[in-house]
C-alpha cells in the first residue's frame, strides 16, 4: 500500500513531466525538407502583342519545363493598350510590342530597366481573303466593288492596322477604301472578321494568317511600303522580380523558343542585341 506522501510526490513528478512536454516545440516528423520543397517560386506577368499568343502559349510550357518553379501569366492585347495599361500601373514583368512606338514611349518616360530592351522578332503584313473568295488576288484588287469590306487594326493602337494604313498609302488607294474599312481592336480580331466571312479582305501579320486554314495569302506587302515591322521586348522598372524577368527575356533568344518562333511564321531580329 502506498502511503500519501509517496502518493503526492508521484503526482508532482507526473504534472511536471506532462508541463515539459507541453511546452517542448514540436519537432516536424519531415523535418529535413528537400531543394525542390523548399525552392521558392514567383509568377511572371507577360504583356505581349496579341499576335504573339500562339507562339508564347507553345513556348509556356517549354519555359516551365526547365523553370518549374516559375509561372506565366499571359496579358494579350493591341500593343496600344498595353502601353497605357503600363503607363497606369498594371503589375507587369516583361513587355513584348509589335512595333518600337509603344516601347519608345515607355523609355521616354524611364519604364524600362536599362539594357533589357531589345530586337526580338520581325514580321510581314500580308493581304487575306476566305478561302472560297475568288475576287481578290491583289492588294489594288481592293478598289473592287465586288469587296465590300475590309479588315485592319484600329492605326490609332494597333500596329498592324498602322503598317496596313502606309501600305494602302504608299497604293495610293486608302481614300478610295474609306467607306469599306472595318477596325478590329486588334490584329486577331482582323484575323476572325476574315475566317468568319465578316469581312471580304483583311490585312495582317503573315504569323496570324498561317494560323488558321479558314483564309488565303492573296499577296504579301512590299518592305518599302510601310515601316520596318519589328517586335520589342523589355523588362519593366516597376517588376518586383527583375533578375527572373531577365531570365525569361533571355529564354525567348535561345534555341527552343526560335524554332516556335520561326514555325509560327516570325523572323529573327538578327542577333538581338541590346540597344
């Protein structure tokens, strides 16, 4: 029989014990985690022309192959747009322009981070039709009235619609073609208003017309009637990742993203070299 003091010093020994314990910081049973759980991710925001989307969504996955802990966000849209969604605080990493006129602007105003600018990609303006179409087979073949209407980008944000305006210009046919012009909000809307029969002709990117079969190459611009079609690219200063953003600007010059590039019908900007 124990008598009661034993009794009491058992029971002090056994409260303290349960207060040791309870005040013991819990050991993780996987307290050793690996590189892989413990590497830290970051999500990228890309702006780009919408006539990048088919190249930039085959080169997403090719980017997350070799950096899985980095995400994309795309933003497509009339480089235009992306501009002044820029110039008004959108959270944005990298900025992919169809022309030098949104990004100059964006430099003027000290945006960009300095030496990440460069020449990435050049493109064609080429004249479409639908592929039953038999009443266009030139670009003065517009004047036409068998042609009722045709599509461009809005010049004012779209450079595609800009490159179409000097290229009908330099014709000598955009007066006459006035009444029959029908503005898209950007080039892949130029694109569908063809592909649906919306409209009898449109003028757009050689990239966007070898999307899709539902439209015909009719003619392709001459170079000397319109400015040269270029694509830069950019870091932005107000990027809270630049050293990542830098890294995936560099990943669109190397071998894996050329040959989407190049399939999806753009041309190399030569060596790409920073301005």
């Amino acid at each position: 029989m124990i008598n009661k003091p034993m009794l009491t010093f058992v029971s002090w020994v056994f409260v303290s014990f349960l207060l040791i314990v309870g005040c013991s910081p819990t050991i993780a049973p996987n307290s050793s985690l690996t590189s892989k759980e413990t590497a830290q991710t970051a999500s990228l925001t890309i702006s780009a022309a919408a006539s990048l989307k088919d190249a930039m969504d085959e080169i997403k996955p090719l980017y997350s192959k070799e950096k899985s802990n980095i995400s994309l966000t795309y933003n497509f849209g009339s480089s235009g747009a992306l501009q002044q969604q820029i110039e008004q605080g959108a959270g944005v990493d990298v900025f992919i322009s169809a022309a030098t006129k949104q990004i100059d602007a964006l430099q003027q105003k000290g945006l960009l981070v300095d030496g990440t600018r460069k020449d990435l990609l050049k493109n064609q303006i080429v004249l479409i039709a639908p592929q039953n179409s038999t009443f266009v087979t030139d670009f003065k073949d517009l004047v036409s009235p068998n042609i009722k209407r045709i599509a461009l980008g809005e010049p004012k944000s779209v450079p595609a619609g800009q490159y179409a305006q000097q290229i009908l210009s330099s014709l000598k046919i955009l007066n006459q073609l006035k009444g029959k012009t029908v503005y898209a909000k950007d080039v892949r809307q130029a694109l569908n208003y063809v592909e649906s029969g919306n409209a009898d002709a449109g003028l757009v990117y050689f990239s966007d017309a070898k999307s899709t079969p539902k439209v015909k190459i009719v003619a392709t611009a001459s170079e000397n009637t319109h400015s040269p079609i270029v694509y830069p690219i950019a870091v932005l200063k107000s990027s809270k990742k630049i050293d990542t953003a830098k890294d995936f600007v560099q990943f669109l010059s190397s071998n894996e993203a050329k040959s989407v590039f190049e399939k999806r019908g753009f041309t190399l900007a030569g060596s790409v070299k920073t301005r």
